[in-house]
C-alpha cells in the first residue's frame, strides 16, 4: 500500500513537471527575446525628428553637446520597460546634483500605440527629468537607425503585440560616442560609477 501511495505521489510530481514545461515553452514562444547591445558602437547618433511626451518637438540638436542615457521600449511592455525607467528614476537620485548633467530618454518603438499624452501619463510615475520620445513609424526607424537600436513587432496568436527591442541603457558621451551600457544586474554603485563618469567627459 505505501509502495502504490509513494508510486502515485511520483507520478503526479511528474505530470506537474511536464506541465511546466509545456507552459515554459509556450511562454517562451509567444514573448519576444530582448536584444543585446553590441560592445562597440563607436559614434552614433545622427538627424532625427521626434516629439516629446508633452507634445514638444524634440530633434538630435536637443541631445548635442550633452550626455545622455537612452531607453528603447514601449509602454505596454510588462516588465523590462518599466524596470529600466526605474532604475533610471533610482540612479538619478542617487547621483544628486551630478544627476542634472545627463539627460535621460526614453524612446519609445511602439509609435502605433504610444501618443504622446501615453506617455506623459506613463512617465508620471518615474523621474520627471525623463523625456519620452514618439513619432511617426519612420521618425522612429530614423532615429532608431542612429542609434543602432533594434525593434521589431511581434504578433502574437490573440491578436495582440509586442515589441522585440533592445533591452540595455545607452549611455553616450557630449560628443556622440558609445560609452557602455548600464546592467541593471550591476551593482548599483558600479552603475553610478559609470554616470558619473559620463558626466564628467568632455
């Protein structure tokens, strides 16, 4: 009798485990990977057009001659998007004064969806010196293409989308040169470490 109970229980832990597995692999088939960003971009940036999240036209003259640390996502994104920009909120706060020096952007890849009254209120909840960036499908390939940023539409089999992007955080220097990512795996201090280095090249 104990053999057939201990025989059961094992069963029923494998069919669990299988389940699992089969949800996993769904999971995995219907949400996008997020992108990598490559170790050496060099210069980037170039003309682009966009329009900030108060309605403001906003154009590659307004990020010349100062540091900036740039997001691509979107505002429907469940999870990546919204840790970013509070880490973003995070880091800012603990640079301090140093934290007015950069500018900090969030560019959004989902022009269909994302106005510019969308992502004022989605901003609402991090820091206010975050600007978000929308546009026309090809403002945003535009600008997109600058900055070497990857996104792709991914549909999925209720109707609905997502957005494959690039995950990390740009971080770019006065004068238009890649300077790193910031991994939001780091340790904070090492990710402060990097922005105010930022800050303080010329």
């Amino acid at each position: 009798m104990l053999l057939r109970t201990i025989r059961h229980v094992a069963w029923a832990f494998a069919a669990i485990g299988t389940l699992w597995l089969a949800l996993a692999f769904v999971y995995r088939a219907q949400v996008p990977s997020q992108q990598t960003i490559p170790a050496n971009l060099g210069r980037i940036g170039g003309p682009f057009v966009m329009i900030d999240h108060r309605g403001r036209a906003f154009t590659d003259r307004d990020l010349a001659g100062r540091p900036a640390m740039l997001f691509f996502g979107f505002t429907h994104c469940p999870d990546v998007c919204p840790s970013a920009l509070a880490s973003m909120t995070e880091q800012l706060a603990a640079l301090g004064e140093r934290g007015n020096e950069i500018l900090p952007v969030f560019v959004s890849v989902d022009p269909e969806r994302d106005t510019p009254e969308l992502l004022r209120d989605y901003l609402a909840g991090f820091d206010p010196r975050i600007v978000g960036l929308t546009g026309s499908s090809q403002q945003v390939a535009d600008m997109a293409r600058a900055y070497k940023a990857y996104y792709r539409k991914v549909q999925l089999k209720d109707g609905h989308y997502v957005m494959d992007h690039t995950a990390g955080v740009l971080l770019v220097d006065r004068r238009g040169n890649f300077r790193g990512t910031l991994d939001p795996h780091e340790p904070l201090a090492t990710r402060i470490e990097k922005l105010r280095a930022l800050a303080g090249t010329g």
